[in-house]
C-alpha cells in the first residue's frame, strides 16, 4: 500500500455557491420561464431560484426546523428554513434566537413596550424576553416544505 | 492605508456560531489524526493548556471541563470565505493572508474616515457571520500587524486601532513591542538582534536600514522601512515562519487557461513543501486560493479560496501537491482570467516533536524505504490481525482514515448537516 496520500474525496471543503459563478438551481432540474415563441425575441435569464431566496450570499444561511410550534407560520416540522443574519430583528419577523444559548424559532413581537417571543401555535405562550439572555441568531426569509413525491 | 482584519480565535468562533452553548466556556479544537489543540478559546487558554498541546497529555480536570472538538475544516474554509466577501464588500482590495486574517486596501480614503470604516467591517463581518474580529489600520503591512495586535490586547478599542507612522501613540506601541513580536521576524534572527542591542520594534525602526540590510537581510531593511510607515513589503512570500507557509504569485499575464494555474499551484506548492522540510515541520493542511484581478472593472470577478485536510501531519511533497491540485479543481472556474494564486500550508507541526515524523523521510531512497515499511506493516496486520503493528499511537484508530470523531456537523457545507432548530 502506497504512503497516505489524503482524506478520501469528498472531504475537500469548498463553500457552497460561488459568486460569479454559473448559477445553481436549488432544485434539481431547471425550470424554464415561460413557453419559447418564435415569435418572442426577447432574451430571458433562466430563473434562479437561488439567486431569488439569497439575497445576501455572506449573510444568509440553511437551517432545518424542528417541531411544529410555527405552524401558522408555514414552518413544519423537517422544513429547510433560510436565514439572513443581516436583516434586522424587527417586530413582526420571524427569528432564530437562541434562549440561554439553546436556538428556536419565534415570532418577535412588542406589545406595551416590551418584547416577546411568540408561537405561532395557540398551545405555546409567549415568552417575555426581560431577565433572560437571549441573542438574535439571524432572521427567517423563506421555508422550503417538502411535499409527497418531492426528493428527500 | 491597509486594514489587517484578524478573527479572533477563528476555529473556536466558528464552532460557536452554531453552538452558542459554547459561548463563554472553555473550547479546544483539535487537529484530527493526532490529537494536538490547534485552536483555543480564552478560557481554555486560562485554563492553562498551550498551542499545540496534545489530547491525552492535558490535565483529567482540564479535560472534563473543556469541550475539545476534532477540526471542521470544510465549516472553516466557508466561514473564511464568507468573511473575505463581506470584507469584499468594503474595498476591491481584499488579499487573503490566511484562513483567519486577510489585508483590505483602503486606498485615496481620508484619515479621519478610517476609523469609523474599521468599526463597521467589524460590526458587519459580526453581523453576517457571527465571527469576531479585530482591525488593525496603518500605512502599511508591517505597522498593520502591529495596530492588530494592539486591537486585540486592548478591549477598550472595542477591535480596532489605528497607527499612524508619525504619532506618540505609534511610538509608545512600538517601545513595548518586542522585535520578536513583529510581524516577519524570527527567533533566531531577534536573538541577533539583541546583541546589537535592538530589543524592541521601536529600536529596530531607528536602526540604519542599510546596516539591518548588510547584517541581515533585504526583507529585514524592508521591514525598517515599514515601520517608518513606507510601504515595502508585497504579501507574496511573506508568511511567518513556524506557523504558516506561503507561495503565491501574481501571472505575468492574465490567464484563464487550466493547466497555466495547475502548474502555477504545482510550482507554489512545490516551493512550499521545500520551506516546509527546511524548518523541520509537518503541515497539517492546505490551502489553495486564486483571484481575478480586483482593479480591472470591466472583468469577471472571482476570488475562491479552499482548505483541504491531510490525512496526516506531512512534509512529503506528493501529499501536499495532490492535495493543492484537488484544491485547485474544486474552485477552478472557466471563463474567468486570473491574477494570482497561491498555496498555504497551515497548522504546522515540529517534525521531530511529531511521533508520526516516521513519515516524514527526506530523500528519494528513504522514501522507498518508507514505502516497504508501510507494504510490511499492512501485510502484518492483514495476516496476523487488525493493529498487529501500530505507529506510536496510543489511541486507537489507523493513521490513514481523517480521525474526525469529535467533530460538529459541517453546517454549511452539506444538506444533511445543517444546523438544527428546536420550533418548540
């Protein structure tokens, strides 16, 4: 047996789309925009569902839920979320935030000058966040859910 | 003006991103065959426990209270290249010294807005990527180094400070800096220089630069010169001994062919594995970067840099080109012309401090010794059993196989790593 060489491949560690680079649909056959006329000589770009999620490349990362306490969300338990650590926290989004250092997903919302963090599944209170040690992860754009039939 | 951005404690911020549990608790990476702390949190460094310390030999208390992780280098590498865009964002001028700290050029900005820039790349890199950095803002490469170093020793900076060639504040800094301290100056060249009586950066700084140059080197002189706030010094070639290589180049002529950048990476890493071999250290992993050139506007612009494992610490040349060349492939795009390339090696290890040094044979006939050694071993532990014949390790596990056990999920890297959130 020859010398080692290096880990076996697939161990290189290459980040994920590369700016400027041909881009790649996030599903795995590509869509085309409308049906081609011959009539029709405009040049459409094909649509990239990528490009369209992440709007900021640095910033925006893939997380999986876990749980269905966002339901009325559109949030599923297994459900691919994207999340943009640039965006500010505002009321009304959607955020990853990790309580006492443990990560879930909330609704912020202020009510009388204080804020909480909401379910939005009616069986979870809302949690005032005054007194605890909370830090905003990144905040929530899109879920990608996963219907029968869909690759895995 | 040049900015140095330096994440603190990369490895270890990395795998805090992620796992905020970790935020404020003693952390340990590990590099992954042999078990050695490559990166360290400040509470382990309070703890006691030293660079390149190894797993077994720490302390049972240690131990328990620290949570020592195998490297993630494929969440290190994406992480590293999401800092580098974010800093993209602030200047064309972006050069990537290593997977931690990369220079920005601000050049034509006025002074006084300088500060105020520092402050925000470093609350916008916090931002995006959740990793901390400190900036350190000078006229040149040198007294950059130098304004970092400041940055992270002083909390009241808030991470970034800023040194003028010609201020008392510059002086004082550079009073308390010892020459060994500098950036490009060796041990054994600051001995030296203690028997002519120069100690600290400042005393080096008023040296006659022609004297440093007859006594020592050009790149010495160079460095005289930055600390009196000229620029002198290009980053190609210019990596600190003992702790990183570095070859890269800028082509003579753009070029977008493939074979002109994989003989380019074969020549750097070449080059590299000989730097490697004369300093008596194993490199531990690779790292392969290339870029357009930032100043043609009208250009396709690409910068790509990544970070491949070895199997094991090594100094033998066909390892680490094999693995610059699948580097080079994974980030390789047609279509665009290039600028510059080069080849890291990085977390070095002292051979012969290294119990896998059996590896690391010099010479052709060695090597071939090497080789029969290795066929023999295998053929052993074929015939006679699994471990019949193992290399010095106490801990189980061949030497082949990335040992990577303690290792977090590559979050960003792979679908089904992603990073999980409770929705409770």
């Amino acid at each position: 047996m020859a010398p080692p060489m290096s880990p076996p491949p697939g161990t290189i560690c290459r980040a994920a789309p590369q700016p400027g680079g041909r881009s790649r649909p996030l599903l795995g056959c590509r869509v085309r925009a409308g049906f081609p006329s011959p009539a029709d000589d405009h040049l459409d770009v094909e649509i990239d569902l990528h490009a369209h999620v992440v709007r900021r490349p640095a910033a925006t990362y893939f997380v999986r839920a876990e749980g269905d306490s966002m339901l009325g969300d559109g949030i599923h338990d297994r459900d691919l979320l994207v999340v943009d650590r640039s965006l500010e926290p505002l009321p009304g989004r959607v955020v990853i935030i990790a309580v006492d250092g443990e990560p879930t997903v909330k609704r912020l919302t202020r009510r009388a000058g204080r804020t909480f963090l909401e379910a939005s599944n009616p069986r979870f209170a809302p949690i005032p966040l005054e007194g605890r040690e909370c830090q905003v992860w990144g905040v929530v754009t899109h879920v990608l859910h996963a219907l029968p039939g869909a690759a895995p | 003006m040049i900015a140095l951005v330096d994440s603190n404690n990369f490895y270890v911020s990395c795998e805090r991103v992620f796992d905020p549990r970790l935020e404020g608790r003693p952390v340990g990476v590990l590099s992954n065959n042999d078990g050695c702390v490559v990166a360290r949190s400040e509470e382990l460094k309070a703890l006691g426990v030293a660079m390149g310390a190894p797993m077994h030999l720490l302390p049972p208390a240690v131990r328990r209270q620290a949570t020592l992780l195998s490297s993630n280098y494929a969440l290190y590498g994406d992480m590293s290249r999401r800092v580098n865009l974010v800093l993209g964002e602030c200047s064309p001028d972006v050069e990537v010294y290593s997977i931690d700290e990369s220079f920005v050029g601000f050049a034509g900005l006025p002074a006084s807005r300088l500060e105020a820039l520092g402050r925000r790349l470093r609350e916008t890199v916090g931002r995006d990527t959740g990793i901390p950095v400190c900036v350190g803002l000078a006229p040149t490469r040198v007294l950059a180094k130098a304004a970092n170093r400041v940055a992270k020793t002083s909390p009241e900076l808030g991470g970034v400070c800023r040194l003028d060639a010609e201020a008392a504040a510059t002086r004082r800094v550079l009073e308390a800096l010892p020459v060994h301290a500098l950036w490009g100056v060796a041990r054994r060249t600051a001995e030296r220089l203690a028997l002519m009586d120069i100690h600290t950066a400042w005393q080096l700084r008023e040296a006659d630069p022609k004297r440093i140059r007859r006594a020592f080197s050009v790149v010495l002189e160079r460095i005289v010169w930055e600390l009196r706030g000229r620029p002198a010094i290009q980053l190609d070639d210019m990596a600190e001994a003992r702790q990183r290589i570095m070859v890269s180049r800028s082509f003579g002529r753009l070029t977008g062919e493939w074979r002109d950048l994989q003989e380019a990476v074969r020549q750097h890493g070449a080059r590299a594995a000989e730097k490697l071999r004369r300093q008596d250290s194993l490199a531990r992993v690779v790292l392969v970067f290339l870029r357009s050139d930032p100043h043609r506007l009208g250009d396709r612009q690409y910068h790509n840099s990544v970070v491949v494992p070895l199997a094991g610490p090594s100094d033998d040349s066909r390892a680490l080109l094999e693995a610059a060349g699948r580097g080079l492939a994974a980030i390789f795009l047609e279509g665009v012309r290039y600028q510059k390339c080069g080849v890291m090696l990085m977390d070095l290890v002292d051979a012969e401090r290294h119990q896998l040094s059996l590896l690391a044979f010099r010479d052709e006939a060695a090597r071939g010794r090497d080789r029969r050694l290795m066929t023999a071993v295998d053929r052993l532990n074929r015939e006679m059993g699994r471990d019949t014949v193992r290399f010095g390790l106490p801990r189980r596990g061949t030497a082949w196989a990335l040992r990577c056990e303690r290792r977090t999920s590559r979050y960003t890297t792979r679908w089904n790593e992603l990073m999980r959130v409770k929705v409770r």
